[in-house]
C-alpha cells in the first residue's frame, strides 16, 4: 500500500539524530511520491520533504528537479510548499532562477501562502547574504503588488531583519522601504519604517536622500504618522551636522501643523537641537529607553486601575541590564585557574542502550542496532 509506505518513509525522517545516510532511502522513496497522480501523495511527499529540508538541505537537494515542476502544480499548497523547499535547499548559482519563478508564481496564491514564501525568501537571505539585492528586488516587488496587512507586514519584517543582519544591504533596504510608505495604507507599518529611518539612515553614505521621503509623509499623513516623521526628522538633524539647518527649516514648518501632538514634537526638537548642547541631544533624540517596556506596561496599568492622584513616577520602572558576556580574556583565565581534568570518554546514551541490548542473546544474534529512538 502507498500510504504505508509514506507513513514508514515519514516515520523514519522523524527519528531523531539521524545522519543524511540514515534518512537517504525515505528520502528516495517520497522523490517517487512527488510524480504521483494523487494530489494527496505529492502534498504528503512535498510536506514531509519541506521539513526533512530544515534539517538535511542537502539530502533534498537530489530532489530539485521533481520539485521545480511541482511549482507548476494546479494545487497551490503543493506549489507553495515545493517552492519554499527550494529555498531551503537552493545553492547560490540557483537563486536568480529561482526568484524568477516566484516572481511568476506569486500573483497566483492567496495571502496565507505568500507569507510563507517571504518567510523562506528571509532566511534564503541570511544563508546567502551577498545575494540580498536580487531578493530585495524581489521583495519590493512584492510590497507594490496587492495583499494585506500581513502580508505586508511580513515583507517589511523581512526587509527590517536582512538590513539589521547584513550591512550591505542597508542603503538599499531602506531606499525599498521609503519607496513603500510614499504610497502605503497602513499608518502602522509606515511609523515602523519612518522609526527604523531615524535610527539607520543618517548612519548612510547619503543621508539626505531619505529627507524627501521622511517631509512627504508630514505633508500627507495622518497625525500618528506625522508624529513620527517628525521625531525622524529631528534624529537627523542630531547626527548630521551639515543637514541641521535644513531640518531646522522643515521643524518650523510643523509648527503650524494642524493636531498638537505634531506640533509639541516639533517644538521640543527645535529647543533641543538648537541649543546645541550635546547632552541633550544625545539624552532626548538619541539614547534609547533604558527602561523595561514589560515592567513599564504593568506599572502604567496598576497605576490606572488604581487611580492615585499623584503623578506616574517614571523612576520607578526597573532599568534594562545588557546580558552579562563572558569576554575570551575572563574565559580563559577560568580554565587555567581550575585543576585540568583527565579526558576521560564517556559513553552516549545510545551506546549504553546498546550495549545493554547486545548482552541479551535474543536480539544479539540480529547484530546492531540501527537507530533508537530512545
């Protein structure tokens, strides 16, 4: 029967620490499954593959043939599944190839199915990161074609992940993203952009390039998103010293904003930055909050529910501590402090299982063991 046959196949990919030689013959035999008549065998065969692929990229690679024609498939899930399994177990040579059939492949999925994509297109780019600009390209394909919020959001995400992870693709990261919020319905996403353009872009080469962007969304916005192209612009002004008179010029601009929040941010920033003084600039557009957001959450709802009628005492929130690092230097000393300790073998579970397997003549007449799944 076929479906035992897959059942024994997926069984066998689910034990745990195999090798690729250990899981080759399912592998072999889900291959076989993929040019199945039955949708029902090829989704099992492409589902089991796609995550067999997470662990053993290279154990599927044999099947990359048989996959690129199911992308074609008339089911979308066994398409959608096929093509992130390409992504999981793509080579670098094959990357441009493949986001040509995405490109293709996209319009034809719902949202639900394009998230996954995006989400195999990330992590294709941390395993090739010099390969960002064609998924970057890829990928701000995407954010201009229709689909929802998360589907959106999910792009974004990825854009946000591949420019903090890889330096190199930082100007052009956010060049995609500025050119999303110029047209960009949800006011969430485009705070996070205009936000993550305050922090990074004044670090680029050409900082004065993302100004137009950040000023647009001033001018035709709604007030949270102007709040928060304000606060961007003045962390230019802060770090750019050639560009402060010019955000000067834009701040003063805001004060006539119609909703007040705009208006106090941009009056705030004007007496900070000209006051020139460094310490401030640094202590209200620069420094990060210190504090903890969850025990700043549940501190502001205690204080709420409670209604004190003193004011809400921000020195009250615990500070963040950075995770404490063991540097080389300390490490090093610790090892040779303590008393060397003779390398003494010691045996794996397995090996102990074994061998206590092998001292009962019933089954040590039926040699080792193959895998345990103890």
């Amino acid at each position: 029967s076929e479906i035992v046959i897959y059942e024994a196949a997926r069984a066998l990919c689910n034990l745990p620490n195999l090798t690729g030689k250990d899981i080759a013959p399912a592998i072999s035999v889900l291959q076989l499954f993929l040019s199945s008549p039955k949708p029902t065998l090829r989704f099992a065969a492409v589902k089991t593959l796609n995550k067999v692929a997470t662990n053993y990229p290279s154990s599927v690679t044999m099947c990359n043939l048989d996959l690129e024609h199911l992308i074609s498939d008339t089911n979308r899930s066994i398409a959608t599944l096929a093509i992130t399994t390409l992504l999981k177990t793509g080579n670098e040579g094959s990357i441009d190839r493949l986001m040509k059939q995405i490109q293709s492949f996209m319009s034809e999925i719902p949202d639900e199915f394009k998230i996954v994509v995006v989400r195999a297109i990330q992590g294709l780019c941390f395993k090739f990161p010099k390969k960002h600009d064609t998924m970057m390209n890829l990928l701000s394909t995407m954010l201009r074609d229709e689909g929802g919020y998360q589907y959106k959001e999910a792009i974004v995400n990825t854009i946000i992940a591949v420019i903090e992870a890889n330096p190199a693709s930082q100007d052009t990261g956010l060049y995609h993203l500025c050119e999303f919020i110029e047209d960009c319905e949800h006011g969430v996403l485009a705070t996070k952009i205009l936000h993550l353009l305050g922090r990074e872009g004044p670090k680029t080469p050409t900082p004065s390039k993302f100004i137009r962007y950040i000023y647009n969304r001033v001018i035709l916005e709604n007030p949270t998103v102007r709040a928060a192209a304000v606060t961007s612009l003045a962390k230019f002004g802060a770090v750019c010293a050639d560009l402060k008179p010019s955000i000067l010029v834009l701040l003063r601009r805001c004060l006539f904003d119609s909703h007040d929040e705009v208006r106090d941010r941009a009056t705030f920033y004007l007496t900070v930055l000209e006051s020139n003084n460094t310490s401030l600039i640094n202590q209200y557009l620069l420094d990060t909050l210190q504090s903890s957001i969850v025990g700043l959450q549940s501190l502001l709802v205690h204080y709420i529910n409670n209604a004190t009628p003193e004011p809400f005492n921000l020195n009250s929130v615990p500070i963040t501590t950075a995770p404490t690092q063991v540097t080389p230097s300390s490490k090093t000393d610790d090892m040779i402090s303590e008393p060397r300790k003779s390398a003494v073998p010691t045996k794996t579970r397995q090996e102990e299982f074994a061998e206590k397997l092998a001292e009962i003549p019933e089954f040590a007449r039926l040699g080792p063991v193959f895998k345990s799944s103890s």
